[in-house]
C-alpha cells in the first residue's frame, strides 16, 4: 500500500504541510515524511485531525491499532475548502459502508476484510490529481508485452500508467473475493462485525464504539488469546481483535474467557 501513497507523497509541492493522525499507521505517514523537499508531517489527535493547520490531511478510515473512526464529515469539508485529502480504507472496506468519491486518493490494501491474499491493493484518485508515474515499468504500458525493452517510454493514456507489475497470484485471489463481496449486503455484513466487536466491548467493560476493532489493555493478552485458541494481534501495549464476517459469538466468547481474571 506504501508505494501507493507515495505515488500522491511524492507528488505534493515543496514545503507542504501534511498533517496525519497521532499513531497512524506508517504506511499512510512514512510516504509523506521521507520526502524531504521541506514537507513537514505533523501529528494531531484523531478528534481534532480536521482542524489541522495543514494543505494535505492523511489519515486511516479506521485506525489499525484500536479501530477509533476518522470524521469523515468534517474532513469532506476539509476537502471543499480545498485541503487535499487521502485515505486509507484498509481496516474499513469490506465491513464499513463507503461513499469516499469526495476524497482526493483513496487507497487500501485487501488483505483484510476483503479476503484477498496479501500483495494485492488499489487505490482511486479523483480527476485532476496529478501524479507522476515514478515506479512505471513495462506494466505501466500501453502495450506491457511490446514494451519490455528499449525506451522512449510509452506509457497507457490511462491510470494503468501508475500501476506496478502485479503480485500476480495474489491478484487471482482478490479477484475471487471481491466480485463475491461485491454481491452482499455491507450493511448486513457492518452489523455481524461491529456487533460481535460490541458484545466483546460489553463484556471487557468497555463502551460500545461502532468500529470491527478492539483493542484490549490486559496483562499478556495476546498470549492468552493464542492459548485459548483466539489469533489476535500484540499491539499497543495490550492486543488488537478484529471481528470479522466469518467470526461468530463463540469466538468472543472464547476471548472473554481467555482474558478473564
């Protein structure tokens, strides 16, 4: 996903000031703060990530660690008072309902709640945005076969000029689940997710938050998790849960259980 944020990283001016939520996930801020040329990557609280003082807000839908929410009103009106804006729908599409086409870039990798193997990722820009194609190769072609040698480049007149060579069986992958996710009901799929992660909330004494993540402060949590038989990322100081379409209320029950005590 990182190369494809730099693509718009690397297409910002000179002495931009980018402004990214605190703890967002680096492959949406590294982009942006290996530049050089000037830019500076701030980090403010995701609550007030909309008020920055920036030209270019960055940031997750869904932040990977604890599954906390950017405001996306607020930064739709960032946007039409002309801040650029680019998002991260990662740890979001496949669960969370979308309407994004407001956004300057939106990218995410599939690995996640779209059930795709990992390597294969996309990203959307909106008409005007210009970017450089800096990691074109053959693929990048208008004709990939007749273009694997020699220059001058000849580049596709579309986006596919910004693609990279695919990972290709991962790509196989993705095109099985994604044309299946695309023919289910996502709000149907957001109350399965958010409600497991809900019921998991309840039972850890935690207010529900409307996101599929958790994330859990307790003593060795994700061992315990693996021992009970429950994957879980150790993150944060605690462990990080992600509900998911094919997890069921046995599965929280199972990390209620580990975690307890």
């Amino acid at each position: 996903m990182s190369p494809l944020v730099g693509l718009v990283a690397a297409a910002v001016p000179d002495g931009v000031r980018v402004a990214v939520a605190e703890g967002e996930f680096s492959s949406v801020s590294y982009p942006f703060a290996v530049q050089g040329r000037g830019i500076t990557v701030t980090e403010v609280p995701l609550e007030k990530l909309a008020e920055a003082d920036a030209e270019v807000i960055a940031c997750s839908v869904v932040q990977s660690l604890d599954g906390r929410m950017a405001d996306l009103p607020a930064l739709r009106a960032r946007r039409e008072a002309g801040t650029t804006v680019v998002l991260d729908v990662t740890q979001a599409a496949g669960w969370m309902p979308l309407s994004l086409d407001w956004a300057d870039a939106v990218v995410g990798a599939c690995y996640k709640w779209l059930f795709a193997p990992r390597g294969a990722a996309w990203m959307a820009v909106r008409e005007g945005l210009e970017l450089v194609p800096h990691a074109a190769g053959w693929w990048a072609a208008e004709d990939p076969w007749g273009s694997t040698t020699g220059l001058p480049p000849r580049l596709a007149a579309d986006a596919r000029r910004l693609d990279t060579s695919p990972a290709w069986y991962s790509h196989v992958g993705a095109a099985e689940s994604l044309s299946w996710l695309a023919g289910q009901d996502l709000e149907r799929i957001r109350a399965h997710c958010v409600g497991l992660a809900d019921r998991f909330r309840a039972g850890m004494g935690l207010e529900p938050a409307g996101s599929a993540i958790v994330h859990v402060r307790v003593s060795e949590a994700a061992q315990r998790l693996a021992a009970a038989g429950v994957t879980a990322t150790a993150r944060g100081g605690g462990a990080r849960l992600a509900f998911a379409l094919y997890s069921t209320p046995d599965d929280v029950d199972r990390a209620l259980t580990a975690l307890s005590g």
